[in-house]
C-alpha cells in the first residue's frame, strides 16, 4: 500500500489531533513510499528492531514515540540515536500513537477496562486530560483488594507479586477508576468520582501518601502491564475497518518488559 494512503487511514481512526502539544505523536521516520508488513510493538528496542527484520516488516507502529526529547546530534555511543542509525540502515519506518491513542475512545483506556471484565466503562466528564476511566467489577459479587490483584494480575498476564498496593488489602472494590501508564496525576479526580480503587501504573512515593491521605486504593500493575496491551487492540481496530487487508499487521512477540524482580 502506498505509504501516504496508509497514513490517511490510520490517522482517520487514530486522529493526531487528540494528543497532547507535548508530545510526538506521528511519523518518527518515513522511509520508502510502500507498506507491506508491519510489526505493532510498544517502543522500539533492538529485539524489536531484529523481530521487524527477522518478519520482513517495513514499518514499526508504537505506542511510545522513538523520538521523545529534541534531538540536537545524531551520536552512535546514544541510545536513540543509534536506534535511529539501525532503522534508517535497514530501511524501516516508524509511526508512533501514544496520547493520540490514550485518549481515543476504544483506546488503551477503555481497552484495559474490556480486558479486565469490568462493567459500565465510561469516560470522566469532569476529567479534562480525557484519560480517567471508570467502572465497576465484573460481577454482583463483592470483591476485596486482595482478590481483584488476582483476578487482575491473570487477565493482564502478569504475576501478582510485581503488583504494587498503596491502601488495605482487605477493603471491599465497588467502583474502580484507572489511567493506563503513569496516571497518578489522577488519583484525585478518581477519589473525587467515588473510586475506592485506583489502577495505574508509575506509582511514586508521593503519590502513594496522597492516597492514603485522601483514602483510595491505588495498584500500580507498572507501565508495562498496562500498556501492553497497545498491539492488540490497535491491530484490531485497523482490521475490522477493512481498509488496509493487503497489509499484513503483526504483534510484536518480543518481551520488553525492563524489570525481572
């Protein structure tokens, strides 16, 4: 597929326009006028890179941007840079929706609230950032703390000891709020929204106090957890639009997860 026809429709169901003026959202590198196969990753790293080769793939979607902070030089001993090297060697594009796609209604946010079961997913009015997601457990039956970890760490595909709790294992879960990736800005307005539970990722010491402070649960499944779930969905809404079947889009198998204990 022509690369320009390509960016029209993915752009027409994930618009630019919706991430925020900090970010960079958009080609990082457009090499070549064609698209025939595609790798759907979470960031660049090397293995990702060697999986989009190893694949044939001409272009890498993500969800962080390759290129973040402004680049004054192009050094090889940098890790971004040589990133960069390596693509442009190998001829492969990049493309990156991160807020574009946190804020999207279908989006990372309302797709963690399907993954994890949960019922009456809705947008935030009061929440200008346009992230906060509310709902309510999978069932009638009361939960506590504890259980939802359990329960969540196995949707997520994640052991629960990497699951970190800010408040009372053994309180009952009725309403849950939860940003994906680093969304402890919002602990507030989830409190604010009647949440007794917090899910987010990123959580810093502060943060946590704020929680216990104000008294909501806050889990922080890491950033990983949540927002690796980025691939999927995107691939999914790209295919059942049926605008793009002669290009073959495929999930990154290549574990980036940084941390191990």
């Amino acid at each position: 597929m022509d690369i320009n026809n390509f960016t029209e429709i993915i752009e027409k169901k994930v618009p630019p326009s919706l991430s925020e003026e900090w970010d960079n959202c958009g080609w990082q590198l457009k090499l070549g006028n064609e698209i025939r196969r595609v790798i759907v990753a979470l960031e660049i790293t090397d293995l990702v890179i060697e999986e989009a080769v190893s694949n044939g793939a001409d272009l890498i979607i993500t969800h962080h941007p390759l290129i973040f902070n402004p680049l004054k030089s192009i050094d090889n001993n940098d890790v971004i840079s040589r990133l960069i090297i390596s693509l442009i060697n190998l001829r492969i594009s990049v493309y990156s929706m991160h807020t574009s796609f946190d804020r999207l209604s279908g989006g990372n946010n309302d797709y963690l609230g399907l993954k994890l079961g949960l019922r009456d997913i809705s947008a935030v009015q009061s929440d200008e950032s346009g992230y906060l997601r509310t709902g309510y457990p999978p069932d009638e039956k009361e939960l506590k703390v504890s259980d939802f970890i359990e329960y969540a760490s196995d949707k997520l595909g994640i052991n629960s000891r990497f699951v970190r709790l800010s408040g009372d294992v053994n309180a009952p879960v009725k309403k849950i709020g939860w940003c994906t990736g680093a969304g402890a800005f919002l602990i507030k307005t989830a409190a604010d929204e009647s949440c007794d539970l917090f899910i987010t990722g990123d959580l810093k010491y502060h943060d946590a106090q704020l929680a216990r402070a104000i008294g909501i649960n806050v889990l922080d499944f890491g950033h990983f957890a949540t927002e690796r779930i980025f691939s999927e969905n995107l691939i999914s809404i790209l295919e059942k639009s049926g605008e793009i079947s002669d290009v073959k889009l495929l999930i990154s198998e290549t574990d980036i997860n940084p941390f191990s204990l």
